[in-house]
C-alpha cells in the first residue's frame, strides 16, 4: 500500500490530472473492506407512537438505484448493516404518511452513524385514496406489552368499550364487571398513556365508544414511586391503556346513545370529548335499567380532564395536571333464591337450606381526585394527589329460610320453602326462620400523597421524599327482626321453641392516618444500583358498636310480646328504654393505635437484555388496642415483625419476546379482634368466637411468563404460570348443632392451602392477505384447599374454644380444572364470520365428604356474523349453545341456547346518525342460575334478571372544529371497532 502511495506521488509530479485519478483510486482502496451501520428511530407525529414497519432505505444520488434497506420494528427503530462509505439519499417511506428525504454523507471514521428520531408527517390525501390489501392483526406483543387493534374487531353500531374488551384474545369480562387479561385483574383503564377515572374501569367499560379508539394496550405499569424513582416497590396494576384515533384528538368530539325497549328497559348516555395538543376534557352523563344482577337503575356524571404544557419527561418546567368528579346513584330491586348444602362429618352427611329473600337497596357517591407532576428543574420531582369521597347507602330486606338435615328434593319436594311444613313430622325440618331488616348509613374521606424526587447526579443517585395522609369517618344504623322456629327442640307443654329478635344497632366510627418514605438509590457499576428506603407510618382508628335488643324489655317486664311485635322496624325507643335494652354482652368499643415501620434494601441491575433486582423488606410493628366487650375491658399491647422478601428477573430475547420470573414472600398476622377470647351470639343461628391462640400466617407467590411474537406472520404465543403457597392460613372451623341448625365458627391456622394456574395463548393470522385468524388459549387450574369441616356434634351454645378445637375435622380438597377457548373467524371488507367454541372440566376429590367429589363439564359453542351493506345497512348476529354436565341435581344439567342480533342503518352526511334495533335473548333461554362449590359448601343460586328484550336505539356522533376526518367517514370504521387508518402495525401489503 505504502509503495503505490509513493509511486502515485512521483507521478502527479508529472501530471495533475494523472495524480488526481491516481489519488481516487488509492482512496476507494483505503477504504475497500469497511462498512457502517445506519440506525435511528421513526415516530408518528401526530400520535408521537413508533412507526412499526416503516421502510427505509439508501438510494445512489444518481439513479436512486437502492442499495440497502431495512423496515422499523414495532418500538419504531431500524438499523443498516453493512453500509458503504459514501454519499446517499435517505429515504423513509410509511403508508398514510408523506415521504421523508435527506442526503447523507457516510463516513468510514466511525463504525455507526446516528439518525437520531425522525418524525413521519400525515399524509391525508394518501390517507383517503388507500387500498387496504391486507388485514391487521388481533394482537402483537412488545416485551411485556400486549397491543390489540381495535380495528381488527368487530362490534355491532353504537357499542361501548365493554363489547370490543370482550372479544380479545386473553380477556374475561365477569359478571360483576371484573376484567382479566391472560390470567391478570385489569385495575386501571387509561387513555393515551394517562389515567381516566382513577380505578373505576366501569366507567369507561360502560360509556367509551369502540369508534374512537384505534390501540388498546395491556401490561403492567408501576406504582407512582417506582416510576418517579426507580426503586422497585412491587405494587406493579395491570392496566388497559387506550391509543385515541388521531383524527378524534382535534376539536370536540361527542357522542349521543339513547334506547327504549320492551319490558320497560330504557338507556340514555353521552359522552364529550375535547382535544388539543395539550389538554384533553370528558365529560359523561347517563342513566338506565340494564342489569345482570337483579333490577337496577342507575344515573350518573362525570368530568375528567388532564393538561401539560407540552414539555418532555425529564425537561426543566415540565407540568401535567390532570383530575376528575363523579357522581353515581344506583337502585337495586333483587330477588333471589337460593338452595346450599353444608358438608358435615365424614360419610355423606349433610346440612342444607333454602333460602328466599328481596331487598331493595340504593347507594350514592360522589368522588374526586387531582393530579399534579412538576419538574421545576432538569433534576427535581414533584407529584401531589389529594383525593376526596363522600357516599350515602340505604337497603330494606326480607328473607325467609328453612334448614334441613336430609335432602328436601330427595323427599319429593319441588318447593321447599312452602312445603316443609307437611314434613315436620318426620324430623329432617330443622328450623324456619323469617327476617326483615334494614340499614343506612354515610361517610367520608379524606387523603393526599406528596411525593418530592431529586436526583443528584447522572448516574442514578437519587434521594426521595413521600409523605401521604388521610382521615375518614362513618355512621350507619341497622335493624332487624327475626322470628324462628326450631322444630327438633320441644318446651314442656309439647310445641316448639320458638324465638323473636329485634334489635337497632348504631356503628359510627372514624379513623385517620399519616406516613413519611425517605428513599435513596446508590449506582454502583454500570447498571447496577443499591437502593435503601424507610418508612413510618401511625394509624388511628376507632369503631363503636351499641347494640340493642328490644326484645330484652319483654323479659324486663316492660313491655308485653304483643306490644313488642307491633314495633315498626326502625323503632327506636325513648332514651331510658333505650338504655334498658343496651345488650352489653354484644356491644363493643374499640381504638386501635399503630406505628409500623418498614426498612426495605433492594439490588437492582439491569443492561442490555437482562433486568435484575431483589430484595428485602422488615417491617416491625407495634399496636395498641383498648377493647371493651360485656364484662371484657383490655387494653392490649403487640409488638410483631413480618419481612417481605421479592426477586424479579426478566430476560429480553428481542423487541417482541422476553422471559420473566418473580416471587415475593410475604408474612401476615390475624386481627386483633380475631386473637380475643370473645363470644358474638347476636345471631342465634350464627355464633362467632374469638381464638388467642392464632398464628402469624407467610404467603409465597411465584410467576413465570414467557410471550413472542412474528410480527411478518402476525403469529403470538404467551405461557403464563403463577403458584400460590400459604402456611397457617387462617381457615374457619364451623360446629352444626343438629338440634337447633346453629352453627358456631371460630378462626383457626391451617396448613396445606396451596394453587397453580397455567395458561398458554395461541394467535395467528392464516393467509397471504390474513384474511383469516385464529385462537386459542388453554388454562389449567390445580387447588389443594383444606378448610374444616363442620361436625354435627350436640354441643351447647356455650361451647368452649377447646370443644371446637377437639370436634373439628381437617378436610382436603383436591380441585383440577381444564379449560380450552377456540376462535376461527375470517373477515374482509364486507363480511365478518367466526365460530368460536369453550370447554372446562372441574374434577374435585374430598378426602373426607363424598357430597364434595365432582366431576363436572361446563361447555359451549357457537359463532357469530356481520355484514356491512353498501347502501350504510349494518347486520350482526351472534348465537351461543352453552350446556352443564356432571351434576347430581338434574336441574343443573342444562342446555342453554342464546340468541342475540342487531339490524343498524346509517344516515346523515358522514354516516354520524345511526338507528339500531337490538334484541337481546331471542330464545328466552338464559335461565340466571349460577353453581359455586368448596370444600365445605355447595350453593345454587337463581336472580331476578330481566335477559330478554327488543330495544332501540339512536346513536348521533359529532366532530366540531376537528380534523377533516369526522367520525364515521372511515369507510371501514362502521360497524366495529375502528377502521384501519395506514397500513401499519400489522398490516401487510405493499411499502412505499
């Protein structure tokens, strides 16, 4: 090299121009054999997302010959390997977004080259002229991320958020309206990375349209002081996090649902949204009758808003405010009916009950919060939450309940309830008992958290400050009367014993609370941090229960039986009766005072694709308590130490796949009250006792998730494992006297409580076009619950701690549960049809109770259609055969068949008005019966739900003053969840 540099040298001495050619190619041979890698990361700048799939590329100036390329990942960053020194057009193309250009000039001096972040700008021409050639995909997955495209669900017109939930791969939606995605309780609904509601995810269940939402988001966020600090707490909530249609973020959004049907159900709703760069507004209102839990209406309101003046995480004066107000009342008119059997000793002895009852309940609360985060400086930290909540409850009831010793329905009763009496001569007629009641009550909190972070270098070392404190205060009142007949106890003159309750209780009570956290974080080497934090916290609490029993005064001499039973209900006497019926032995008053500590030291490291941290948290505390019960009046000092230790390691394959392992321990002790040595027998038929001699109890938890996912074939798996493992657990010994049906329970450690759950998740598009999907998700449940069986012993109402102890039997159940989901649809433009099938099988071995062995199959089956008519017409329908079997009562071998379907048109310009007709139960064969079996118990229950009806609706949306899009215009976005937008993040086809 060194002799053809001297020999171009003498040569230009020569010539000019022969030096200058001769100079080129001594260049190009320098620098033969080296080459650069050319990275960055591009971003939507309208929604500041990664662009997933993006194609960038280098092209020669001359001919814009391409000479390398690659596409963006689902974080948005690419990178080109093995690059040529030289000059280049960069280019950077993305469906629905206008090119980007820019010459470069690749140097061979570094190994890399930095593109730093480059932002796509929309391209709304390309956005209205775009060919949708492919589909996108139900789910990707990005590390511990699950992202879900709306637009590749679809639900019927006017759906809120609870529909579109419903149908993603992982999701449960329970009864009571409890979310769970692969196997984790969502708490949190969020909408563009910030909080909606707080934690009441009904609200934006019920009232958030599927139209306006293109992404929903599952993981798991950290606490506040994690994410502000870094230090690991543990108090990680899964999440839903809504991505906002871009379209819908400019001006105001609205949207209008009202509904009227049959059997008198109606349903009103709106929802407003405003949008800018820097704040976003709701405000919602609504009212109905639709229920799955009995008859409810329920009204409610509601603004949310949050601001930020648009500066970055870490920047000096960045500020974000952000809160909400709400206002919720709901009534309730609930019948019920409900059977149970109590197992009893070994063998198949049994105890069983029917049971009748109709409240009328209504609650109303009014709640709001505030939120505020301010950097004053590049390394300060500041986060204020107050909170306020004020609520009001009221419920009238009555019930009537009969207690057998054998099976009624095996002695030919189809009606229990008001056939016993013609039984009672043949003994397995216990008792009766009949009871009206009712109660109110209000209360208030109020509580704030004020959290101060500095960091002190650049390094990692941090110092923080939290300090939180609260106060509330309640008063409810409650009556009851009850009337029992015990049919296997005689008096003297040969009629049964008999008894009559009434009795007023008053319980107000108040508590407050403060605490100071004072954290710091040490870096150590290169990724690695010690983190030490303490905190003290003094809890004040105190409750007092006065109760009185009204039916004293008959056996005082001051009133008569019959002056007693023409009481109203809320009768209260005058102040010396009052004071005469004070039932001292039930009564009871109690303060607690607590100072708790917690020191917790933690190691965290994390670089490249491996994240580790583990530690330990002691926590002594001390308890004072003064208690006074009957002739009991204590005060009682307790000084405790439970320690907490956790790991959590995470191994990152790629941007789409990562493994992860946690544990936590945790020790427990049981309340105070529990340690007493006091008897409740303000229920005859209930007795409650006390039990000093109770043990600390210690909780292992451990979980395993493994998930990956092609984003090129739209293909994702998930394996998701959790164990739980409790020693002296506190379980409950019961005492059935036979006699009288009382029982007389009594809490008691207990070991061998251990669970398993495993769940492994299949999803993948099927064609070059996807324009096929399928599913499956596979759960596996083992339970080894051991509790303590009642034991039907003739045993006195003042049966001592010892008697329980000695006439209690340990029972073990074995609990496997196999469940299977399966979901094949295919979906183009027009058309959407699937079918879908779910099967579990519970097998449950008692050691002690054959009553308690099952082996049971739960399944169902069905599909579902839509179809978008080109003349604006929507039809979707969707039918479901859902069965038991395995049941010893042939009742609960049923087969239901469900039938639901919608017919929607479409009118006004953009398709903004919309008329819906929706039947709900065709068939009418949903019967509202629900099965729940333990190691003690078997309980069948019936409701008064109202699941079959015709309703329509109208449905009006509206965009003021927003973006050229108004909603509905999409010509994919009617009838389900979104419509795509750009041919990204899954789409396929072509890149330019």
């Amino acid at each position: 090299m060194k002799k053809r540099n001297v020999l171009a040298f003498v040569l230009c001495m020569w010539s000019l121009c022969l030096w200058a050619q001769d100079a080129a190619v001594g260049e190009q041979k320098k620098t033969a054999g080296k080459s650069v890698t050319v990275s960055g990361t591009v971003i939507e700048e309208d929604t500041n997302e990664p662009a997933f799939s993006a194609s960038v590329v280098l092209l020669k100036p001359v001919d814009s010959t391409l000479v390398a390329g690659a596409s963006s990942g689902l974080d948005g960053k690419f990178s080109i390997k093995s690059v040529k020194p030289g000059k280049y057009i960069f280019r950077i193309t993305s469906v629905g977004f206008k090119p980007y250009y820019k010459d470069v000039q690749v140097a061979a001096s570094k190994p890399s080259m930095a593109m730093g972040t480059i932002l796509l700008e929309t391209n709304a021409a390309v956005l209205d002229a775009i060919e949708v050639t492919a589909r996108q995909a139900q789910v990707e997955m990005k590390a511990d991320t699950f992202v879900y495209n709306a637009g590749a669900y679809r639900v019927p017109e006017g759906s809120a958020l609870e529909e579109l939930v419903k149908k993603l791969p992982g999701a449960e939606v329970a009864e009571d309206g409890t979310i769970t995605i692969n196997g984790k309780e969502v708490k949190k609904i969020m909408i563009d990375g910030k909080e909606f509601f707080d934690n009441d995810t009904r609200v934006a269940m019920k009232n958030l349209p599927t139209n306006m939402i293109e992404k929903i988001k599952s993981y798991d966020r950290k606490s506040d002081y994690t994410r502000m600090t870094g230090i690991e707490d543990g108090e990680e909530e899964t999440v839903i996090d809504l991505s906002v249609k871009p379209e819908m973020k400019k001006g105001w959004i609205s949207n209008v649902d009202g509904g009227y049907g049959t059997e008198k159900r109606y349903t009103g709703r709106f929802m407003v949204n405003h949008f800018t760069d820097k704040l976003r507004v709701t405000g919602l209102g609504g009212a109905n009758n639709l229920n799955q839990n009995g008859r409810e209406a329920m009204k409610e309101a509601g603004i949310d808003f949050v601001w930020e003046n648009g500066k970055k995480e870490n920047e000096a004066g960045r500020l974000r405010v952000g809160g909400n107000a709400r206002y919720y009342h709901r009534n309730t008119d609930q019948l019920s009916i409900t059977n149970s059997e109590t197992f009893l000793s070994a063998g198949a002895n049994s105890s069983f009950s029917n049971n009748s009852g109709r409240t009328r309940s209504g609650n109303t609360n009014v709640n709001s919060n505030f939120r505020l985060e301010w950097s004053p400086d590049t390394m300060t930290r500041i986060m204020f939450r107050p909170n306020f909540s004020y609520s009001e409850n009221y419920s009238n009831g009555q019930s009537s309940s009969v207690t057998f010793n054998d099976d009624p329905y095996a002695w030919g009763m189809s009606d229990p309830l008001s056939q016993y009496r013609d039984y009672v001569a043949d003994s397995i007629v216990v008792n009766d008992n009949r009871r009206w009641n009712h109660s109110d009550g209000k209360s208030y909190s109020v509580d704030g958290m004020l959290m101060v972070n500095r960091r002190l270098n650049s390094k990692g070392r941090n110092l923080t400050l939290r300090m939180r404190g609260g106060l509330s205060d309640s008063e409810n009142k409650s009556f009851s009367i009850s009337e029992v007949n015990y049919f296997l106890r005689r008096k003297p003159d040969g009629n049964n014993e008999k008894s009559y309750m009434h009795q007023y209780n008053a319980n107000p009570s108040k508590s407050y609370n403060g605490s100071a956290d004072l954290s710091y974080s040490e870096p150590l080497f290169e990724g690695a941090h010690l983190q030490f934090s303490y905190r003290y916290q003094y809890r004040y609490s105190d409750s007092d229960r006065s109760m009185y029993s009204l039916d004293s005064l008959v056996s005082k001499g001051v009133i008569t039986q019959e002056q007693l039973e023409a009481f109203p209900l809320e009768y209260i006497p005058g102040v010396d009766w009052l004071e005469l019926a004070r039932n001292y032995q039930n009564s009871q008053y109690a303060t607690y005072k607590e100072h708790n500590q917690e020191a917790t030291v933690m190691f965290r490291y994390g670089k490249d694709k491996i994240r580790f941290s583990a530690g330990v948290s002691v926590q002594p505390q001390k308890t004072y308590m003064d208690y006074t019960k009957g002739s009991l009046d204590t005060s009682v000092v307790r000084n405790v130490h439970n320690w907490a230790p956790r790991i959590d390691f995470r191994y990152k394959f790629s941007e789409t796949g990562q493994l992860r392992f946690r544990y936590n321990g945790r020790s427990s002790q049981p309340s105070m009250t529990n340690l007493l040595d006091v008897t409740d027998d303000s229920d005859p038929l209930n007795v409650s006792k006390g039990n000093p001699g109770l043990k600390p109890s210690w909780n292992n938890r451990m979980e395993l998730f493994y998930n990956n996912y092609i984003p090129d074939l739209q293909r994702g798996w998930m394996v998701h494992m959790n164990m739980n493992m409790t020693k002296n657990s506190i379980s409950t010994a019961v005492l059935y006297d036979e006699a009288s049906g009382r029982r007389t329970t009594m809490p008691m450690n207990i070991d061998g409580n251990w669970n398993t759950w495993t769940g492994l998740m299949f999803n993948t598009a099927i064609g070059e076009k996807k324009y096929f999907n399928f599913f499956t998700f596979t759960s596996f449940y083992y339970a080894n619950d051991v509790g303590y069986i009642s034991s039907d012993s003739d045993v006195s109402q003042d049966v001592t701690s010892d008697q329980i102890v000695n006439l209690s039997q340990k029972s073990t159940t074995k609990n496997s549960n196999i469940g299977e989901r399966v979901r094949f649809n295919f979906r183009n433009d027009l058309l959407e049809i699937g079918v879908n099938g779910n099967i579990n099988y519970q097998h449950a071995r008692n050691d002690l109770q054959e009553n308690a062995n099952l082996d049971t199959y739960n399944f169902s089956y069905g599909g579902n259609v839509q179809v978008n008519m080109p003349w604006n017409m929507s039809f979707s329908s969707n039918i479901d055969q859902s069965s038991r079997r395995g049941y010893d009562d042939a009742t609960m071998n049923t087969n239901e068949l469900i039938w639901n379907a919608e017919l929607s048109q479409s009118f006004l310009k953009g398709n903004a008005a919309t008329v819906a007709v929706k039947w709900y139960d065709i068939l009418r064969e949903r019967s509202n019966i629900w099965r729940s079996v333990s190691a003690t118990q078997r309980t069948d229950s019936w409701n008064n739900s109202i699941n079959s009806y015709v309703m329509v609706h109208f449905i009006y949306k509206l965009n003021l003053l927003g973006g050229r899009n108004v909603i509905g215009e999409e010509p994919e976005g009617r009838g389900h969840g979104g419509g795509p937008r750009r041919g990204r993040g899954g789409f396929g086809g072509p890149r330019f």
